[in-house]
C-alpha cells in the first residue's frame, strides 16, 4: 500500500511531472510573436525554464542520494538541515514503493545519469528553433526523463512496459519533430513502426512470462516473485519452456530499443534524420535506461537461467544469448561506420558498436564469484556514464557545426580547427575518448568492461572486441584529419553560442575528470 512516507522517495519524478506540465503550460500563458526576434525569444524562454528546471531536479536527486554530502545525526536542527534532512529521507533503500518501483542505488545513479543528460541536452537546444510552440517541444524532453527514471526503477512487469512507452512516445514525436524536412519525417516514422513492433514483441515476452509463473505457481508480474519462483525450481516442464521463450522475446524486444544487430536497422535513419540534440539524447539517456531495465529483467527475473558464454560444453543460458548479440553488434557496428560520409550515420554505427560493449559487462553475471558479478555490474554503469557525456558532446558539437554550415557530411568538418579552433579541439576530446584512448574516460571504460566480460569466460569475444576497438581507430581518425588537416571549405568562422558551448564544456570536463580521476565515481559506483 502507497503510503505517504513514500512521496520523498518519488520525490525526483514527481517533480519532473510538475516540470513537464509547468513549460507545457507555457504557451498558453505567452502569447507566440510573429516577428522572428519575438519567436526566438520566446523559444530561449521555454529553453532556459527547462533547463533551470532540470538543474534544480538534478540537484534534489543528488543531495537525496547523499552521494554529494551526508547529513550528520548530529547536525543542529534549522531550516536547510530540516529540508536536507527531508530529502535524504528518501534516499536509497528500502522495500519497492508497493512492490512496483525500486528505490535502491542502482536506480539513484540511474536518475542522475538520465537527468544530468536531459539537462545537457536541453543546453543544447538553446538555438534550436521548434516549429509553432516551443513549450511542447522541450515538454515532450521532460516527459520522456520520466518515463526513463520508471523504468530504471521498475520492480514489476507492467510498470516496465508501462516506462517504456512513456519514454518512447515523447521521442517518436521528437524525432519527427520537424514534420517539413523530409528526413525528420522520415526517422519519426521509421522510429514509431520499428519502436510498436519492438513494443509488442517485449509485451509477448512478458505475457509469456506472466503465463509460465500462471501454470507453475498461480501468476506473478512482480520481479521478486518471479526471481523466487526461478529459483526454488517452481518453473518446470510447460513452464520451463514458456519462461525461456519470455526471456527470449524479452531480449529480442529489449534489443529493438537498445538497437543491437540484428534489431539495428533503424538506428542509422533515425539518427541522420532527428534533430541532432534529439539524436544525442536517444543514443544515450534512452540507451542508459534501456540497458539497466535489461539488467533488471535478465537477472532479478531469469537469474537461475544466466548459463555461460563460453565455448565449451556448459555454454547456454541468457548470457550466451547476449554474448552472440554482441559479437554481432561489436563486428557490424564498427564495420558499417568504415565506408559512412555522413557524421551522424558514422556516429550512429559507432553507438551501435558501443551497446556491444555495454553487452558485456552483462555478461559478467556467468561469473562464479559474486564479487566479479558485482564488478561487471560496476563497469556497466561506469561505461554508460563514460559513454553519455562523450556522446553528448559529439553530438552537441555536431549540432553546432551542422547550424553554422548547413551540413553533417564529413566534408562539413573540413578545416573546422582553422574556424573554431576551441570546438575542433573540444570535438576532438570527445572522438578520442569514443575511439578508447587514454587518459580519457572511454579508454578506463572499455578496460573495465573487458576486464568484466574475461572474467564471465567470455575471452573469445574479448579478444573480437579489442580488435574491432583497433579498426574503429580509422573512421574517428578520418574525422580529426577532416578537421586538423584536410582544406577548409569555407573560410567563414563558426561562432559557439553560450548554451551549446556550456553543453559540450560539461561533457568534456567530465570526461577528461572521470577519465583521469576514476576513483571519483567508482567510490559511488560500488554502493550499488
């Protein structure tokens, strides 16, 4: 039963709720200029609302995650300690709020990754300029951040489902938000029919699930139930294999959403076609969230079918299965991203390359120790961090350079360090850390996670992932000899506007610090 000691824990999407509804409602209450001074200003405004708005969620979710600063017992009672000592009321622990919603560290850290990159990406909107009400657009940014933070936390079935189309509605429209331009057409439609399909493949899986837990012990949705009931051997014979069908539907259709070979084939489009801070926010808040519900599913919901992803005999099991995806997804990823001309195709098969790698850290739940499981579970989340602010600065710098010179065609780079020397340089950090090189946050990244796939037996695969991370060096390079090397097209400078520049300025520093200084986040890592 909900209880109203429960609302501080819930605190964080409740007030994204109220955000959404607060800029939504601010076209009503402002009038839409004619003039195109009148129009951009009142898109800032909706801009800067969404951003502070997400700056002061972000800044509740830390100080009640208590990860920032931890109240003493014995601080002296005023009113910010009163208000500190509300908020960390709420903090990690305790049962699921009715059975359905998780508030432990996993979904903490969960929220501050989604947020933070929802407030990035609002940054980067800034000079974006939506069609006829701009409160609908970032509107629609806030409420797919809600139906991330669900999903993060969801303890049950049906909330999962019910957190993913909350998520993927709101970034099907965004998508195809500019229902002129032909390919933002394009990638909303795209996006919405592979998006139902995928949906309903998931719903399959877990109705497959709901059904064998039915036949063997009278029906559960709840994942503690089922993690029971898998593990006492309730599901045997008809249930058995109904189970093992639901795991995989449910992988299949998680695998639509995390777009992994072979469920990729609308990322490219999709991606090209998108407003380019839209693009960084699928491929990276959405993927976050989708790769923890994942991890929440396979091992609190089929923890006694995780098998090996080895290559001997004792090979099976949810594990092998995502091992084979992602030797797929690491090999076709990196090698479809070779021949691409146009950025935002390239970094979209460089995103599908990196769920491989993410897949991985999955992996390290075949592992016999529990301390390896908890390290695989660690490096996951530490590459999903590493991973979201290198995108969202590739991507943010992209946006920018696509506004000022019309195009995201490689031939657009060209000679960008001789038009905005600080962005090619601020690019630059971003592509490296994407290509894993040291010191920066993507290369300790891809060594934990490779550390956490040997360590599940998967050294096979291991050793894939190491060579395609080497042949993925020769399409990041071919964009720094764009910008570093090659003539210049135009000899224009291109100017950073302040919203985009604070936006890639974040991302950067963060991958240089947690690149550099690992410890700072692993420390907080190693609660979950």
């Amino acid at each position: 039963m909900f209880q109203l000691t429960d609302i501080p824990r819930l605190l964080p999407e409740i007030l994204l709720l109220v955000l959404a509804l607060l800029v939504l409602g601010s076209d009503i209450l402002e009038r839409w200029g004619r003039t195109p001074e009148a129009q951009l200003e009142r898109v800032k405004s909706s801009a800067s609302l969404t951003a502070i708005g997400l700056g002061m969620v972000l800044v509740v979710a830390l100080l009640q995650s208590g990860y920032l600063y931890q109240l003493p017992e014995t601080a002296p009672v005023n009113f910010f300690t009163n208000i500190i000592r509300n908020l960390q009321s709420g903090g990690p622990g305790g049962d699921p709020i009715i059975g359905v919603f998780a508030t432990d560290h996993l979904t903490m850290i969960a929220r501050l990754l989604i947020i933070g990159a929802a407030l990035v990406t609002s940054l980067l909107c800034l000079d974006i300029r939506p069609n006829a009400h701009p409160g609908e657009f970032y509107a629609l940014i806030i409420f797919a951040t809600l139906g991330m933070c669900l999903m993060v936390g969801a303890n049950e079935l049906l909330l999962a489902y019910l957190a993913i189309e909350l998520t993927s509605i709101p970034l099907y429209l965004l998508a195809g938000y500019f229902r002129n331009d032909p390919r933002s057409a394009e990638a909303g439609l795209k996006y919405f029919l592979f998006g139902a399909i995928s949906s309903a493949i998931l719903l399959y899986g877990m109705s497959l699930a709901f059904g064998a837990a039915l036949n063997a012990v009278g029906g559960a949705t709840n994942f503690n139930d089922l993690t029971r009931f898998d593990r006492i051997g309730a599901f045997t014979g008809s249930s058995g294999g109904l189970l093992t069908l639901a795991m995989l539907f449910i992988v299949a259709g998680m695998g639509y959403k995390l777009a992994v070979v072979p469920f990729h084939g609308w990322s490219p489009d999709v991606y090209e076609g998108s407003p380019t801070p839209i693009t960084a926010f699928i491929s990276t808040a959405s993927k976050a969230a989708g790769f923890i519900l994942l991890f929440r599913l396979l091992t609190e919901t089929f923890p006694a079918m995780a098998g090996a992803p080895t290559l001997n005999e004792e090979a099976g099991g949810w594990t092998a299965v995502l091992a084979v995806l992602a030797l797929l997804t690491v090999v076709i990823g990196n090698l479809a991203a070779l021949p691409q001309t146009n950025v935002k195709r390239l970094l979209a098969y460089s995103s599908i390359a990196h769920a491989g790698f993410v897949l991985l850290g999955l992996l390290a739940w075949a592992a016999a120790q529990p301390f390896d499981r908890e390290q695989g579970l660690i490096a996951l989340l530490y590459y999903l961090i590493i991973y979201s602010l290198t995108n969202l600065g590739a991507f943010g710098a992209l946006a920018l350079i696509g506004q000022q010179t019309g195009g995201d065609d490689l031939d657009h780079l060209r000679g960008l360090s001789r038009r905005n020397l600080p962005l090619a340089l601020l690019f630059t950090v971003c592509i490296l850390s994407l290509a894993g090189i040291p010191p920066l946050g993507g290369f300790f990244a891809k060594f934990y996670i490779f550390m956490a796939g040997w360590q599940s037996g998967a050294t096979w695969l291991v050793v894939i992932a190491v060579v395609m991370t080497i042949v993925s060096l020769y399409y990041y390079l071919r964009l720094l000899k764009a910008m570093f090397i090659e003539p210049a097209r135009d000899e224009a400078p291109v100017s950073m506007p302040r919203g985009i520049g604070a936006a890639l300025t974040i991302a950067v520093i963060g991958v240089l610090v947690l690149g550099i200084f690992p410890n700072l986040i692993l420390s907080v890592l190693e609660r979950v």
